[in-house]
C-alpha cells in the first residue's frame, strides 16, 4: 500500500520536474501549454463552438438551472448537518483509528479507497462535465469565454472552461448563480444516473453461481485471519457438514471452543481446506459495560457463558435471552498464546455482572426502542463465529442492486444511502475477482465477456461515486468553492432586503465577513475530525 503511494508521489514529482524545465526552456508553449502549480495545462480556443451549439436552447437551460440551484441549496443544507454531526462524535473515535490525510485527499492512488485507473476515470468525468456545464451556463448568459482545455498531471485530471471573469463580476446574481449552481448539480445529477445505470441495469441482472455464505469481513489475527481465510471465500462445509445458507453457519454446532474445525471454501476459483479454531470470538469490547468490567477483551473467546458451552452466535443470544439485568453469571474466556500457539484458559476473568438491555437501549439509541422491543442481559460486546462475517449471496446482491429494499422511513432511507456510498469500505467496490468469480451476469449482459462486464460495472460506480463527491463538495459554503460563491450571492440578497438603507460598501462588507467566517468555520470542521480523535484520544 505504502510502496503504491510512493511510487505514485515520486512519479508526481518526476512529472512536476519536467514540466517545470519545459516550461522554462520555452519547449511547450508554442503547443498552447504552459505549467500551471503541479499541472501542465493545455490552453486552446477549439470547442467554443461546440459550447455555443449546446446553449442553444437557452429556455430549457434557465430552467435547468432553477432546478441546479434547488439541488445546491438543499446539499449545502445536508453537507453542513452532517459535518456538524460528525464533529459532535469526534471524541468517539479512537485516536488509532482516525483518518489520515490522504483520507481528506480526493487523489487516484494516493487516498486508499479511490483505485487508480477507475478513479482517474471518474474525476475526468466528473470534471469535464462540471466545467462544460458551467461552461454552457456562462454562454446562456451572454458572457464570453477566454479559453478551454486540459489539466494532466501525468495523466488528464480534467477540464476547465475559463469565463470572462470581469464579465462574471459585472453581471447580475441571476445569472452568476446560475453559473456556479450547474456545475456540482450536474455531477450529481450524473452521479445519481450512473448508480442507476449500476444497481438496476447492472448488478440486477446478476445473480450469484452457488447459494453458499461468502465471507465478509475477517478479524485481524484471529481464529478465520490465521486460518487463511480471506474477504470472498465462500464456505462450502465445516466438519464434513454442508453449509448453504448464513442460518447454517450461524447455527453451525461443531467442536467445543478451542478446538479446530475443518472448513472447505471456495476462493479465487479453487476449493481450499483449512483447519480454524473454533468458537465465538470477541470483535470488540464497549469501555465501562459489564464485558470490560469483568476483564474481557477484544481477541478472546467465550468458551461458556452461566455454565452453558457457547459453540456458536446462536448459543450466545439464547443464553443471554435468559439473563436479566443485574445478573451475575459465569464466564470462561479463551485467550491466544503464541508462545504455544492455540488458545487457553483466561485464569483472571470469571464472572460477569449483566446490565440491562432496555437500559442500555435507552441511553445509547432511544430510537430502537419500541413496544416489540425485548429486555434482557446485556454485556456491551460485538462477536463473530472464527472471528469472521458471513452473508447469503443474495443479501450483498441487493446491497449492490437494490440498495433500498425494505426503507420504509427516513432514518432507513438515509442509513441505506450512507451504506450504498461506503461500499468501497466494505470490500465492495471496485468489485475485483473474489466477489466477481462468485456471480455471473444474465440476459444480454450476459454476451459481454465476463471481464468487459465487470469492468463496466466498477465504471458505472467510480463515475457515480467521484461524481457525487465532487458535487457535494463543491457546494460546501466556502470560497472559492461553487458553494461559497453561491452562498455569498444568496446572502447578499438576503442582507439587501434586511438592510435597505446600507450603502454598497457596508453590505459588500458584512457579506464578506460572513462568507469569510463561514469558510474558516467549514475548514475547522474538515479538520477537526483529523486531529480530534487524536487530541481526545
């Protein structure tokens, strides 16, 4: 990972250097380039034409632009409410896992969840269209534009179409706003198209080549991790029983906890076996709950729990659906010895004081909290069976293809739209051959060539996924972001009609003291969710 960043920055850096001493030397310009910061720009007065021809029809365009101003106004709204949500939880993420830089970084190859190549294609499209929409927009009112061309570093970044600048200032906030409204709305708008082209045109017409769990998740260094198994693997049978659905794997009952249990998987197009510890693993520990209070950690294994051999998730909820708050019940934990090299005996943990469920409910998520919901012990710990996640293939199916089944308010609309964005999080995109080996396209997309199929569909969710967020971003209310421009317009609409005896000098300048402090604000609560965690932490 660290070697791929590397090599990226030092072939920046190589690249910069060139460009530097051809633009000293005079080589590029007589190309129409010239080096622009770290980029070599490409300057020309070809495609005005084009521009001109797709501003024709100026009617539909003003009215396009309604709607983008629409758009902006209510993702600046949504973008402002989530930053400030995020930095209200900011003391509840552990300093070890805050994120980096090169998190806030929208760069192909450098931020670890954008690939290279399909995030290289979404910012160039992403930008292309961003900038001849503003482009259009800017001929539809009438002003000029100086140039067009291209930004590369290395390789084409994107596009820029560049207005006549005092001729933007001079117009009126109508047609201003305009300009700066179409260019995030329509990454949006094409962000939006292409998740459609994604999830129903795509990923619905797949369906999975075998019924069995996939493996979704592995715990570092534990039972699964040691083991070999890997995100993608599908569990065929453990212990010589066949496991066919995730009810079979959570409900699997085979040796006591400690002990190894035989599974054979399918990964990567081959059937593999593997000898794994077995039994319920703690994938983490919640600081001040009973759990931790008792001395258990994240790593160990409960080997039984109020006398009962705990063999599975199932064993767990049951027995703790028999508990109550308050309760003190037995525990055995296994803890990992690389000295000898299998699990032993916890000595110094050996009971567990319960609190209740409802209790802990009410405090934490008040919202789960209804006339159906069931009160019991609870220990404030998260599990896994191997220290594993598994999944039918047909659930992460409609994760990818109907991301909205079963959202039926907003609270569900809104949970199932964050977790349709985070799917580069989960392993889910791009989709490489550990998942794709597992599904085959139907219908006519079933004539492409595997390989051209998957392809397209790690296409249609990078233009989707870069396009979104080029389009949020952007409509941040922060100069010199489009948002800030179009906040700063707004205000001073809004500052003309409360202040209507200010002259143009006071209002220009409250307006801009404003817009200013906004701006810093916005860039504190970017920042703050970098170096939050670490301060509190």
């Amino acid at each position: 990972m660290y070697e791929d960043i590397l090599l990226v920055l030092l072939a920046i850096v190589g690249f910069v250097f060139i460009v530097r001493l051809a633009d000293r030397k005079g080589w590029i310009k007589k190309y129409g380039m010239k080096a622009y910061g770290p980029f070599l720009m490409w300057s020309t007065q070809r495609g005005k034409t084009l521009i001109d021809r797709l501003a024709t029809p100026k009617k539909f365009w003003l009215g396009y632009a309604a709607v983008a101003k629409w758009i902006c106004a209510v993702v600046m709204f949504l973008m402002m409410a989530l930053l400030l949500w995020e930095a209200t939880i900011v003391d509840q993420i552990p300093a070890e896992n805050a994120p980096g830089l090169e998190m806030v970084l929208g760069i192909p190859g450098v931020n670890p969840i954008i690939p290279l190549w399909y995030g290289i294609l979404g910012l160039l499209v992403a930008i292309v269209i961003h900038e001849v929409a503003h482009g259009i927009l800017t001929r539809v009112g009438n002003m000029d534009i100086r140039s067009m061309g291209l930004l590369l570093l290395i390789v084409p970044m994107g596009a820029f179409v560049e207005p006549d600048e005092e001729a933007l200032v001079k117009t009126d906030k109508r047609r201003r706003m305009n300009v700066y409204a179409v260019g995030p709305a329509t990454n949006i708008i094409i962000g939006l198209v292409c998740a459609l082209i994604f999830s129903s045109a795509m990923m619905g017409s797949v369906e999975p080549v075998q019924e069995n769990p996939i493996i979704v998740s592995v715990v570092d260094d534990g039972p699964a991790d040691m083991a070999g198994l890997r995100f993608g693997a599908q569990i065929m049978e453990m212990e010589g029983i066949s496991i066919t659905t995730y009810d079979d794997f959570y409900s699997f009952s085979g040796p006591d906890p400690g002990e190894n249990v035989t599974v054979s998987y399918y990964y990567e197009g081959e059937l593999r076996t593997a000898e794994v510890t077995a039994g319920v693993l703690l994938t983490s520990v919640s600081p001040g709950y009973p759990a931790d209070d008792a001395g258990l950690e994240p790593g160990m294994i409960i080997f039984s729990l109020n006398d009962t051999v705990i063999r599975n998730d199932g064993d767990l909820k049951t027995v703790l659906s028999s508990t109550v708050g308050g309760q003190t019940v037995n525990v055995t934990a296994l803890v990992y010895d690389s000295d000898l090299g299998y699990y032993v005996p916890v000595t110094s943990v050996t009971s567990v004081t319960l609190m209740s469920r409802l209790a802990y409910y009410q405090e934490v998520s008040p919202g789960t909290v209804d006339d159906d919901f069931v009160d019991y012990g609870f220990m404030g710990i998260n599990s896994a069976y191997m220290g594993t996640g598994v999944n039918d293939p047909d659930i992460i199916l409609e994760r990818l293809a109907t991301p909205y089944a079963g959202a039926d308010d907003l609270n569900s609309y809104v949970t199932s739209s964050l977790r349709y964005i985070a799917l580069p999080f989960y392993g889910l995109a791009p989709l490489t051959s550990t998942i794709t080996d597992l599904y085959e396209p139907q219908g006519a997309w079933g004539a492409l060539p595997d390989g051209v199929f998957w392809v397209l569909v790690n296409c249609a969710y990078w233009i989707f996924w870069i396009n979104l967020m080029v389009g949020m971003t952007n409509v941040l209310p922060a100069v010199p972001l489009d948002g800030g421009y179009l906040f700063r317009d707004g205000l001073d609409a809004i500052v003309r009609r409360v202040k209507k005896n200010a002259s143009d000098e006071v209002r220009l300048k409250y307006v801009g003291k404003i817009t200013y402090a906004l701006a810093i604000f916005v860039l504190f609560l970017i920042m703050w969710q970098l170096i939050g965690p670490r301060l509190l932490g």
